[in-house]
C-alpha cells in the first residue's frame, strides 16, 4: 500500500491520498498562488514534457548502445571461429 494512502496513526486526523492534496490544496496556498496558479501549472507540464522527451532519448541511446555492443561481440566470434575452423 503506498505511504499517502495508509491511515494516520492519529486516528483523529483523516488520511488522504496523493490525488486528494493535489485536487483540493489548503485555502491558505491557494489564496498565495492566486493568478500565477495557471502559469505555473503550465510550467511544470512542460518541464515535465522536456524531460520525458529526455528520459526517452537517453533510453533509446542505451538501447541503441547494447545493440551495437552485441553486434560487434557477434562480429569477434564469428571472426575468431573462422580463424579457427582456417588453421
């Protein structure tokens, strides 16, 4: 079970979840965020977007990084079975 979800062990506060906090903040940190809420929400979708763009380049670099690894260790036994099947 994840962390936000368990029950408090104070059994006089409610638990929540994660989803519940994001959708419904304290009155305070809203009235603080006031206009900018928006702004920053649409900041933090595209830094999420930069980095996921990122993570999948980075994936397809290792992916592409084993293959070539396997390719040129495929290329050295088949050139050293030859060696041997010539001597």
């Amino acid at each position: 079970m994840p962390l936000w979800n368990r029950k408090s062990k104070n059994a006089e506060e409610p638990s929540t979840t994660m989803s519940e906090d994001i959708q419904n903040p304290p009155a305070d940190e809203s009235s603080k965020a006031g206009g900018n809420s928006n702004a920053e929400i649409e900041n933090l979708r595209s830094e999420k977007n930069a980095l996921y763009e990122k993570l999948a380049r980075a994936q397809a670099d290792f992916q592409n990084s084993r293959k070539r690894l396997e390719a040129d260790l495929e290329a050295r036994v088949q050139y050293q079975l030859s060696k041997l099947i010539e001597s």
